[in-house]
C-alpha cells in the first residue's frame, strides 16, 4: 500500500488542484468577455476584490478582509496596477495620509474598473460550478464527504480566518503573520475553496506557533533541500513552486542564514537543518494530535480517497489552449504536474503578490 501523505500535505494538494482549475476556467473566461487586464488568481477574489464590491473606503478594507493593513495597501496597489480597480478622493477626503508612499488617505474611494467588474461576474459563481466539475469526477459522495469532514474544523468558532491562504513575503513570511483576525461571518454554505482554506489555517497556526519558521518556506524549499545542494531548477520542481517563487524565498532564507546560494546551487546550513529537523518533529506532534480527533481523522480520509485518483486529479490541473500555464516557462511544470500531480503539487501553497498564484508563478 502506498504511504499516506499528511494532512497538511493531502490538504494542500487538494486546495492547490482545486485552484488551479478555477483559475485556469477564470482566466479561458476573461480573455472570452474581451477585457484585457493582468490575470490574477481567484486568491484575488476571495482575499480582496469581493469585499470592494461597488466601493469601500480604504481605511475599512483591513477590517473586512481580516487580513493586516499593510498587506491589504499592497494587495491594493496590485490590483490598481492591474486594472481590476481605481482609487480616488471623495470630496470631503481628509488630508492626513495613511501610510503609503502614494499618500492614500482613509477616506479614499476603492471602486472597481469595467474589467474589475467584468472578473467579479466570473469570479463570483466559480468555486461552486468547479465544486460541481469535481463532484461529476470524483463522485458526489466523495465531494460531499469531504465538504462534511472539513465545516466542523473550518467553523471552529475561535478561530476568525480568510477564505484563502493570504499572501505571504515581506519580513517574516510567516502565514500567522498575514492574518489578523476579526470578525466572520460564516455563510450558511462556504465555498468548499473556503473549507479547505480555513482547516489548512487552523493546521498552519499549530505549526507557525512553535516552528520559528514560515510553513510555505519550510514546506516547499527547506523540505526538499539538504547539505549538498540543489539547483534552482530541482528546488522549483521538487518543491513544486515557481523559480520566482524560489528565488524570493532563497533570498530570505540566506539571509536570515538558512541556507547559502553558490553557482545557482542552494544548500542547507546547519541552521537549515535544525530547522528541517524540528519541522519533521512538529509536523509529527500535530498529525498525532488531530488523528486522534474524529473530525481530523475523517478529514485525512476523506482528502487521502480524492488523492488516490491521480488520473482524475490530472483532469483538474490541464490549461486551456492559450492559458498560461500551457505556455513556456511554465510548460515543463505543468507536465511534470499533469504526470505526477501529487509528486508535483505544492506542499503548501506559497502565496506572492505576483498575482496570487499558489504555487508562487
């Protein structure tokens, strides 16, 4: 019998695959309705653009994302860049600033473009049609097994979570960092994208506490690297992130003494393996806790069954004709994915700002 994976890693897998679906459909979608902004992953949507709507100000966007004020300003900054929204003064704007370099001030006026609009409308209906994709593949009592092994760990009511693994980078990278809580109001059905999202923070959280290092960085460059080395090409597809994601994360990682880069080679110091060590340790300490739960235990099973189906989980993963993932520098990942999905697919997903991608593209 083939080795489970953790339910860390098995949720990961499934959340990634999920997204990459949506976003693949997204994007076949947007370029169809003729609007031509940067695509950005549906991560975009439900960390920041649903909550725009017909207009917010910036100073209420952090407390209704849930996410810190300076991550929300830079997520905000990408989107305008972008073109998904446009930011003004109302007439009575203040004139004391709020902390950007561009000097938005509070009451300032986030809206969205025509083509913001226009990506909401796609956007908005997706995760359901994508969860209906999976119960047609999978099987509806698969899908369906799933969504009620994950609502009582994502409902947990201490816990006040996103609906998507926000994005990390900056000082510390860590996912803990990039949550600030606050309120949430739960929908009566949250999106099974949202389920395994929050039951991948709650797990996140666990490990982040006593780790001292970020879950993205330690799953995905510190899990596949030892003392010898690798090339960044073998890190990316190991890890099964983008090279840009590895160079970003490298360069934290050496710098805070991690691991060392020579000759595009990146190795663990000793450092690095205290770290990867501890990790293993953790990981250990954590999985025991939640299999002895019964919510936990029913959820590894539950993502393990969906797993065991490579050849569907492949059909989630294929680009459309024209995408981007279907086109260089991303082809060689995609087929390496399309062959092994789950020896290919993030460990964790690693949320940039180069548009929310989870694998870091």
């Amino acid at each position: 019998m083939p080795v489970r994976s953790p339910v860390w890693t098995s949720l990961s897998h499934v959340l990634v695959a999920f997204t990459i679906e949506l976003d693949n459909e997204f994007e076949r979608r947007l370029r169809d309705s003729g609007q031509t902004p940067r695509v950005a992953s549906f991560v975009m949507w439900a960390n920041f653009m649903r909550f725009v709507g017909d207009g917010v100000t910036v100073a209420e966007l952090p407390e209704a994302t849930g996410i810190p004020k300076t991550r929300t300003l830079s997520t905000l900054g990408g989107m305008e860049r972008w073109r998904y929204v446009f930011v003004g003064p109302d007439p009575e704007a203040r004139r004391d600033g709020f902390g950007t370099g561009r000097g938005l001030r509070p009451d300032w006026v986030v809206r969205p473009t025509a083509a913001g609009r226009a990506a909401a409308a796609i956007w908005r209906p997706l995760t359901d049609e994508i969860e209906e994709r999976w119960a047609e593949r999978f099987g509806a009592a698969a899908v369906g097994e799933l969504r009620l092994s994950l609502e009582p760990i994502a409902r947990s009511p201490e816990l006040a979570l996103p609906e998507y693994i926000p994005i990390v980078g900056g000082a510390s990278w860590t996912v803990v960092d990039a949550v600030s809580g606050g309120k949430r109001d739960v929908a009566s059905r949250a999106p099974l994208s949202a389920l395994l999202s929050r039951a991948l923070l709650a797990y996140t959280l666990e490990f982040e506490r006593e780790a001292g290092l970020a879950l993205p960085l330690s799953a995905n460059v510190v899990r596949v690297l030892d003392e010898r080395g690798l090339s960044v090409k073998d890190v990316a597809l190991r890890g099964g992130i983008s090279k840009e994601a590895v160079a970003m994360a490298t360069t934290f990682l050496a710098k805070h003494g991690y691991v060392v880069v020579e000759d595009k080679i990146i190795r663990l110091t000793a450092i690095g393996r205290e770290a990867q060590t501890h990790a293993e340790r953790l990981h250990g300490e954590i999985g025991a806790r939640w299999a002895t739960q019964e919510d936990g235990s029913r959820l590894d099973a539950a993502v393990a069954g969906l797993l065991e189906r490579k050849d569907l989980l492949a059909r989630c993963l294929r680009p459309h004709p024209g995408g981007w993932r279907g086109s260089k520098p991303y082809l060689a990942q995609t087929e390496a994915m399309l062959e092994d999905p789950t020896g290919v697919l993030p460990h964790y997903p690693i949320v940039l700002h180069r548009g929310g991608w989870p694998d870091g593209s």
